[in-house]
C-alpha cells in the first residue's frame, strides 16, 4: 500500500484528442497544399496580388501551426487538498497575501471590489495568514469608505459563511440564489441568513448612496481628511489600515485589510496596473511579506472557498516547490449572455488552449486569480531558489532605499518569510510603507524590471509570465470544483471592443521587448520551444488583423477587377475542403463542449469583427506609439453589473442593462475598419452584379474590354469569390444594420462618413487598375 504522507499533492493527468489531432493535421496539410498552388500559380505567371495573397496564406499556416502545436498534448490537474492537510496542521500552512485592484470608482463600482473582498476575506484558510491589500488608483474616498463599510459587515460575513460552510462568498452572488430552504432543519440558519441579507442589503444601499451624492467634500474630515485636495493623478500616498487582525495563532479572526493608493505625480509614468501591483508588493513586503501572493481583479470574486489550499497544494507539492512559479486559476464568468453574443467569453477557447497549456511549460499568466511565489517576483530562478545570497549593495540596488524593504526582500529570498510567530505590528510599517509607495521610489531600481511586474506593455500579464518562463519556471493550471473565480465578461460591444484592442496592442509591445519577448526568452532564456510557440500563438492576436484586412481587400480588389482570387480548375476543391471541414471541426467543438451551434456562429462572427476592428486598431494604436505620435493607454473596462443581492444570477436578465449582448456603437473610430470592409463588400457586390448583367444583356463591347484586362475569371473561382464576400456581409450584419439605425445602435455618422471615403477610394483605386 502507498505511504499516504508520500503521495503527491496535485497530479497531472495527460490525454489525447485523437480526431481532433487528425482533422488538425488534415487542416495543415490542405493550407499546404494551398500554399503549395500558390508558389506554382506564382511562378507562371506573376501577379503582385498574388504574392500578397501567399503572404496571407503562408502567415495563416503559421498561424494554424501555434494553434495546434499549442492545443497538441492537453492535460488537466487534479489537486488534493485532503493530502495537504494531512501532511501538515492548519497552522503550518504558509501566509498568503491577497492583493487587490481597482482604478475606478465609475467603471468599476466600489460594491464590485467589496464583494470581491468580502469574498477573499472569508475564504477557507487560516484567518491569521491571510491579509488582504486593496490597491485603489483612482484615489476615490467612496472605495475607501467602501471598505470600511465592508469591514463592518465581515465581521458578521465572515463566520457566518465559516460556520453554515457557505460555498459562494461574495453576498451579492451568494444572496441572488441562496435557497432559504437549504436546511429547513435548521430554523437557525434560516433566521441567520436573513439577518445577514438585511445586513449587506443594508451595505449595499449605503454604498450607493454615496456614490450617488459622491461624499461631499465638506463631509471629508476624520479618517477621510487625507482626501481632502486629492485627485485623481496628482496626490500623496494614502495607506490606511482599515482592520488589523490582532488575534495572533487563532483562525477566528478577520484578515487584515489595507487600502493603498500610492502616490501619484502628473507627467510621472505610474505603468498602470503593473506600477499598482509592485506598490502592493512592496507595501505588503513592509507589513506582512508572506511567502505567497494571490492577486484578483476587482471585477472577480472567490467562488470555490478552499481554493488557497487547492492552490497551496501544487505549490507546497514537493515537485511543485522546485519547478513551479504560480498557479493560474482561470477567468471564467458567471451569468453568462445566452449564446455568448458579443464572443467574450472563450469558452471553448478555454478549454482547448489552456488544457495545452497545461500540458507544456504552463498557462500564461493572465493577470488575476493568480497565486504567486514572493521570491520569484523577487527575480530568483528555480536553481538559485534555495539559496538566495544577494549582496546588501544589490539588494539596495534592486529594491530600493529603503532598508526595511531590503531587510524584507533578504529575507524572503534566503526563504525566511513570516510566520504568525514573529511579532507583527503593522501599523508599525506606516511610515516605510508610505516611503516605498511614492511616485519616486523606483528610481534606478530594479521594480518593473529584473524585479516585479514587468513594465512596458499594456498586458502586463503575459509580460511577467513571460519574464517568469524565461528564467526556465513552469506554471500550473488550478481547476479545482466548484470554479475557482468567476467574474463578469463584458456586455457592451464598445467595451468588448476597447478590450481586445488594449490586448491587441499588448501582444505587438511585447513581441518587440527587447528582453522578453517570446524570441529572445527561448535564445537568451528557458522558455521551452513548444511555449514559444504557444506564446506566439497569443503574439498573434497583435498581428493577426494586418494579414486579415489585406486579405479582405485582396479579395475585393479581385471581385471588383474581375481577377481570381480563389485557385482555378481543380484546385479550387482545396479552398473549398479546407473551409467546410474547418467550419465542421470548430462546430464539433462547440457541441461537444455542449455549446449551440448559434453560439458558434456568433463567436465566428465575432472573431472576425474583433479581429478586423478592435485589434486592427490595437495594431494602428502601436505604430502610433512606434511613431511616437501618441503613447499606448490602458483604458480600463467599463463592468456593468448590477450588485444588489435580488440580482446577479444571470447579467443578461436581471442587471435592468436592456442593452446586455445586443450591438451598440460608439464615436470610437475603433468602428471605421469594420464599417469599411463592410461598404467595400457591398460595393464589390453591385459593381459584381452590374458586370455580370452587362455582359449577360450581350455588352460585347465591355465584355472584351474586360476580358483584355483580366485573367478570365472563370466561372465557379468567381462564385466562390463572391460567396466569400457574402460570408463577410453575414459576419457584419449588424454593422450593415447598425448603418441604418439611430442612437446608441446606429454607427455614428461620422464613422460611416469617414468609412465611406476610405471605401469609395479603394474602390476608385481598384477601378483605376482596370481602366490604367
Ligand atoms: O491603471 C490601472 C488600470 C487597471 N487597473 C486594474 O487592473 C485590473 C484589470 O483591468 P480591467 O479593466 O478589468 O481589464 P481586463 O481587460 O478585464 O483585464 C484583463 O487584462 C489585463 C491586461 O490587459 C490584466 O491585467 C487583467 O488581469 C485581465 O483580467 C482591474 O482590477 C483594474 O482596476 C489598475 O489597478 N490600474
Ligand atoms: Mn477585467
């Protein structure tokens, strides 16, 4: 029989999708085999459209080639908590250090971050190891109010959840389904979980209403009188320990809970959401430096309460000490738009990419539900991880100036971490905390760089992963039952939109770093060949969109000029296998991931008006910056949910957001790409169907014309040239609709007008190569 102590904590378990890999290969061969016609077509006879077009297509193959060698050996991970525990007592278990961000108290309502720290507080692990930091950027008295409202009422949340073991933790969640009948048994709870509902219902209004009047400034004295004259880029650091947990060795107790809004400088580069986690890193480094770190957005919260110790348990895995840097949580989503409308949610994508991520060097870091080891944002590789002997000068050099910090750092890194032994008094930290959290602090220092969340690209995320891969760590994927995290995708089309552009033009900035990115960290580094490629799959979001549009204006160009876009003669069937068993392949996979077929469709669509619009305009947004004409921002996402405890089950239904999933548009020119292409297929269509009425009403004189001109464009290549074109139609749909509509759901006429010119100037320009 096994030794029980000596069984692993989490296991990875691989798998096969075997059809899946042959109509994948299948796939690769037949754009192959396209390429291959292309090549031949090219060296016939040359046309300068067709070597565009097999630039397009060799950059699709390579595509296809990170796609499947991303998704080729999945594998899932099982975690065992029950062994961990085992193994060690509850007050062995390391301290874990909770950060949170929010940058907006508009786009990002302060009852969002309370139900996620509420949720974070009364997770299923010792209350004297956890501490939960709060960063807020925005500087707004309301989150900080927020807070201490939600303080209050967790110390009723707190053991109430503890007690009847509640799964969902966030109120707003838990209150919007609990079923008061759970145990009619007892009459205890029942009365219970009424008082705690009439509580947060309590919460939540207070907090709204002060939303609503704003706190006025008159009303900032007190703990709020460091408010007074702030704003929001341009304000000293504010740290305010909201409640220190003073019961040492016992679990009863509350977390820590800090707000931090570190200082901020006009002109002064604060790096966003990675200049917000560095200043939680060092502030916590001062207070309670615990040996792990989990972060959360705002916009999710705890859904699985044991998740520490499903997250401890690949990280205190024997193995996993050596060789594992964070464990990633997905980002999945909770009250879901029926058929995923606005194609946000990556539900399949979820399922293929990070089980193959699971099975090579590891998931990417993805920005949130994250439990990270201190050292290894500290910049230790695995093989220096035990040892750790960093001079004082290159401690002070990396960290900074202030010697507790440096004192904190060494310790970490020579595996001296807190224990709740140490006598800890945080408010003690106070002042070094506000030294390290000024705007100045980094200067000449290692943050940003060799140490912590890595400056220099809006996804700062996949940068620090990247950094972390690159030393020759792994990561693991922590897919525990229940979720782990659910939050909200976004609902409005702008905002979808704003997102995959500011991720779009993340992907380009690192591709171009010029320490980490993907290449240089495979030659220079350890990240493993199969993980570049993965990385590079993710790289082309950025890139993607410049070899779509050219695609799609090649192929109007070829409709309008009456010139072959798709092969001729029999190697026509390729093109055409190739798009019906991708169509068929991508449909199984939604239906065997229990999705609709509407779904489907609707994320087809969607992809390509993500692609062709939003992360067209995250490329354009990058040469902008290359140009140094304007600098890349990161616009945070607009989260609409409603928080109140009668909703949230499902945001379509009940968030009174009668605009959930339907198209809205903006004035964003983030709109114009997608609107072109649209008008330019339309144009194509009329000018097609004129041709073809003018050369059928016997218009010999035109026929030859064109015939003169043209490659003859035979009869079944030009069908499928305008099924294509059709398909682009289908796809924008509600562009076309929106070109008509008013308000909100109409295209801006602006945006139309702006579209039309450049449209109405391709077509001139293909026109012209007829005539010239
Ligand atoms: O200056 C900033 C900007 C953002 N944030 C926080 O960053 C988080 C993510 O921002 P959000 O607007 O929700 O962006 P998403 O696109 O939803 O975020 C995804 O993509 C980001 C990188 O683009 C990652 O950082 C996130 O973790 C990941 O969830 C939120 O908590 C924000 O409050 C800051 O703290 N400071
Ligand atoms: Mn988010």
């Amino acid at each position: 029989m096994t030794n029980q102590t000596s069984l692993p904590f989490y296991e990875k378990h691989r798998f096969k999708y075997n059809f899946k890999r042959v109509i994948d290969v299948l796939i690769l061969i037949l754009l192959l085999l396209l390429l291959g016609y292309r090549v031949i077509s090219l060296v016939n006879n040359y046309r300068f459209h067709w070597l565009v077009v097999l630039i397009c297509e060799s950059w699709f193959t390579l595509g296809w080639i990170f796609t499947i060698t991303t998704q080729w050996n999945p594998a899932t991970i099982k975690t065992y908590p029950e062994r961990l525990l085992q193994r060690l007592q509850l007050q062995e278990l390391p301290a874990v250090d909770l950060f949170v961000t929010t940058a907006d108290p508009v786009l990002e309502p302060p009852i969002m971050t309370v139900n996620t720290v509420l949720s974070l507080l009364a997770m299923e692990y010792p209350s004297d190891k956890l501490a939960c930091y709060v960063s807020d950027d925005a500087c707004s008295p309301l989150t900080f109010y927020a807070l201490q409202e939600a303080s209050k009422f967790a110390k009723h949340w707190v053991p109430f959840c503890k007690k009847f073991n509640v799964q969902v933790r966030a109120p707003f969640k838990y209150f919007s389904h609990v079923a008061y009948d759970h145990d009619l048994s007892t009459q205890q709870f029942k009365q219970e979980c009424l008082r705690m509902k009439d509580m947060y219902d309590n919460l939540s209004r207070r907090i709204e209403e002060a939303c609503r009047t704003s706190i006025p400034s008159c009303r900032l004295d007190g703990d709020f009188a460091v408010f007074l004259n702030t704003q929001r880029d341009n304000h000293p650091t504010i740290i305010k320990i909201i409640w220190e947990n003073k019961e040492k060795h016992s679990s009863e107790g509350l977390p820590h809970l800090i707000y931090i809004s570190r200082e901020k400088k006009p002109k002064h580069p604060h790096h966003y959401k990675a200049g917000a986690m560095n200043a939680l890193t060092k502030v916590s480094g001062l207070m309670t430096n615990a040996p792990f770190i989990l972060n959360v957005d705002c916009d999710m919260f705890v859904n699985n309460p044991k998740i520490a110790l499903h997250g401890m348990c690949v990280l205190l895995d024997p193995k996993g000490q050596k060789e594992v840097a964070f464990v990633q949580c997905p980002q999945q989503f909770y009250g879901k738009l029926k058929n995923d409308p606005l194609g946000n949610q990556m539900v399949v994508l979820f399922k293929y990419v990070a089980s193959g991520l699971a099975g090579l060097q590891g998931p990417f870091y993805g920005g949130t539900n994250c439990f990270h080891r201190r050292k290894v944002i500290y910049g230790l590789s695995p093989d220096e991880a035990e040892k750790g002997n960093m001079s004082e000068k290159k401690l002070k050099q990396e960290f900074g100036a202030s010697k507790e910090l440096v004192k904190s750092a060494a310790d970490v890194l020579e595996g001296r971490t807190y224990s709740p032994n140490h006598d800890i008094n945080i408010s003690k930290s106070l002042e070094s905390a506000n030294q390290v959290a000024s705007c100045g602090y980094e200067y000449a220092t290692g943050w940003g760089d060799q140490i912590g969340w890595k400056y220099g690209s809006i996804t700062e995320d996949v940068l620090t992963g990247l950094s972390i891969h690159k030393k020759g760590w792994r990561s693991e994927f922590c897919t525990p039952e229940p979720i782990a995290f659910t939050g909200c995708a976004p609902i409005g089309l702008p905002t979808s939109m704003g997102q995959q552009k500011r991720w779009a033009t993340g992907m380009i900035e690192i591709f171009f770093n010029k320490k980490y990115s993907p290449l240089v960290c495979t030659i220079f580094g350890k990240l493993h060949f199969r993980q570049f490629l993965a990385y590079m799959w993710i790289m082309n979001w950025g890139f993607q969109p410049i070899f779509e549009a050219s695609y799609v204006c090649l192929l109007t160009y070829c409709i309008i000029t009456n010139s072959n876009f798709m092969p001729q003669g029999p190697a026509l069937s390729i093109p055409i296998t190739l798009v019906v068993i991708y169509m068929l392949h991508t449909i199984l996979e939604y239906l065997a991931t229990k999705l609709s077929i509407q779904e489907w469709w609707n994320n087809q669509r969607m992809s390509r008006i993500y692609i062709m619009n939003a992360r067209f305009s995250g490329f354009l947004a990058l040469i902008l910056k290359l140009l140094r004409i304007s600098n890349t921002v990161f616009d945070i996402t607009r989260k609409d949910q409603n928080f109140s405890s009668d909703d949230g089950e499902d945001c379509l239904d009940n968030n009174n957001n009668d605009d959930a999933g339907t198209f809205t548009f903006d004035e964003s020119s983030v709109f114009v790409p997608g609107t072109t292409i649209l008008l330019m297929q339309l144009a194509a269509m009329v000018i097609k169907i004129i041709g073809l009425v003018g050369s059928r009403s016997g218009n010999n004189n035109n026929n030859n014309n064109n015939n003169k001109i043209n490659n003859k464009n035979n009869g079944y290549g030009s069908v499928c040239d305008m099924l294509c074109s059709l398909y682009l139609i289908l796809c924008y749909w509600p562009f076309l609709r929106g070109i008509f509509r008013r308000g909100k759901y109409g295209i801006p006429f602006s945006t139309i007008f702006k579209s039309a010119t450049l449209a109405f100037l391709f077509v001139s320009l293909c026109t012209q190569t007829i005539s010239g």
